[in-house]
C-alpha cells in the first residue's frame, strides 16, 4: 500500500478537506491481511526539542487519527506505529514528549505503538507547583484572545449555569491551573516539564466532587492537531496526581485526588478535520482505552462572537456525556 495514494487522498476526498503531512515526516501504510492496516510515521529526534502543540512533535498524534479515520472509511481494522529517527535530546521538552507518547501507548493497546517502546520518562519525588488565587489580570490582546475568553468562562456565573444545563454539572470555573513539575521542590533548575504556559486553561468540578472538568481553550485561527497531545498531557498528569505519584498543594491538586473521574474538555469554534468531522473524533479511541482509569477527552464545540462571547454546543459534544 501506498499512504499519499491508499490513506491520505482518499480521506482528502471523503472529509472534503486539504489534509496535509510535514514534509520533514515519513509515512508509510502496510496491508497485514487479516490484522488489518498498519500506517507507519517516521519522525526526527529534533521534535524533542520542541513544544508538543507543534505539528511535528505531533506526528504519532496524526497516525492514529489517520489510522482512525482509514477504519472509520474502510471498514479495516487500522493500527498506528511512530517512529523517531535519530537520538532525542534530553530537557522539559523531550521529557514532555516522551511523557504524552508513553501515555498515548499506554491508551491504545493494539491500535498505537512505538518503535522502539517509550519507557517511562519521569523520576520520582515529584511535586508540582500551586496555582495562584486570583487569575483574573486584564488582557490587551482583544476581546477574542484565549486569555480573554478563559476570564469570560470563568468570571460569568451565567456560562457556569448553561455549561450545567446544556452539557455536564459544574459548581463554578477557575482559570489557569499551573502544572510544572519538579523533582523535590519548586525551584528554578528542579523542573521536569516546561513552566510557565503549562497549564490548564479553565478548570472546575461537579457538585458532588466526583468530577473534575479541565477546559483546553482554543480561539478562532488555532485549530491543530497539537490540542491532542496538549490535552492529554494535562489529563493524563493530573491523573497521577490522582494515584498519588505526584505530590503538591493547592486546590486543583485536591479536586484531582478526590475525583473520581477527570474530564478534559476540547472546547473551540473550530477544529482541526482529523480532530472532528462529522460529529466523530478520534477521542473515541483514547476514551476507550482510558476507561478504566476514569480519564476522558471530550469534544466541545462553542459558539463565540465578536465580542467574546461563549455559547456552549452542547448537543454537538463528542466523547461522552455527564
């Protein structure tokens, strides 16, 4: 089989869009008969280096989404593979990267895997630090930005209240919870992951305490495959923080160990095709896979005006309900 001809193409005529692949990534698609269809990506070691929302370093991302969409079209059971060509770096980077595909693997037994497999990557002792109380400063970068719609989200009661109505229960949001990781401490030269914009953009849980809903906001002109990996990456952290692998104050931390489910919610106006077409998403493969450990990603379409202003779809969701 041939990828351009056999996956690429045919899915660019059935999703009616311009799919496209990094031509620094090599992709292959081999017919195995009764197993099925394995599409192969082949990616360079410098993608560690880089911020996992970025195309390449979201290579194994695009596989299964293209290895889910070839079975949705086919009817063939479909498989993924990543590859990394060369010797990855270390820093929060490549540990980040090595962190979401050890994770990605883990999800997708038998649907994704790497070759060679990813050990891993954190150490022990972690701890991650605390969110600060009020995270409400101004912005100047317009009313659409996503620092000024995430102050939206989390300052109207109004929003709060729809959100419960029309798509899962939710005593209130917060923005911004921090999820730099250390090895012992907080302290500048003990990071793990990269600092500073890792972190949950809007956050809250249901009455009960059972769920903890996590919100990855995207805004117009920023729809890429990379809100995967991103979305994951926190869902799966806070997870372990969960398990009690990663220790730490505050009240984001609390809820994660008291809840007995986490929900990430990938909430834009628009998304990448792979990400959703036809009210179908690959996060029903993840979702899957991710039962057991009561961790879901779930796609969030919203309305949002010129002014900013945020009308949930909640009839649109895909990956769940409650």
């Amino acid at each position: 089989m041939n990828f351009d001809q056999d996956v690429l193409g045919p899915l660019r005529r059935w999703m009616g869009r311009g799919l496209r692949t990094s031509a620094v990534t090599r992709w292959e698609c081999d017919d195995l008969g009764a197993e099925g269809v394995r599409i192969t990506v082949t990616f360079p070691a410098s993608a560690f280096a880089q911020n996992v929302q970025e195309d390449v370093p979201a290579a194994a991302f695009f596989a299964v989404c293209f290895a889910y969409w070839h079975e949705r079209r086919t009817g063939r059971r479909t498989r993924a593979r990543g590859r990394v060509d060369g010797v990855p770096g270390d820093g929060p980077h490549a540990t980040r990267l090595r962190f979401v595909l050890h994770e990605l693997a883990a999800a997708l037994p038998g649907r994704f895997s790497l070759d060679p497999p990813m050990p891993w990557p954190l150490p022990e002792r972690l701890v991650m630090n605390k969110e600060v109380l009020s995270r409400d400063t101004p912005t100047a970068k317009g009313d659409l930005s996503e620092a000024a719609v995430e102050r939206r989200i989390a300052g109207t009661p109004a929003l709060w209240e729809a959100f419960s109505r029309d798509v899962a229960p939710v005593s209130s949001f917060r923005r911004q919870l921090p999820l730099g990781l250390f090895v012992d401490e907080v302290a500048v030269g003990r990071e793990v992951l990269p600092r500073g914009a890792a972190q949950v953009d809007v956050w809250g849980v249901s009455p009960d305490e059972r769920v903890l809903h996590l919100i990855e906001l995207k805004t117009r002109g920023n729809s890429a495959v990379g809100i995967l990996p991103e979305a994951l990456t926190y869902a799966r952290l806070l997870h372990h923080v969960r398990l009690g692998r990663i220790r730490g104050d505050g009240d984001g931390l609390a809820a994660a160990r008291r809840a007995e489910r986490i929900v990430m919610w990938l909430v834009a106006p628009d998304y990448h095709p792979l990400v959703l077409h036809g009210g179908d998403s690959p996060v029903v493969w993840l979702n899957e896979g991710m039962a057991a450990d009561g961790v879901e990603l779930r796609v969030l379409p919203i309305d949002l005006g010129e002014d900013g202003a945020v009308g949930w779809r909640g009839e649109k969701v895909v990956g769940g309900r409650g």
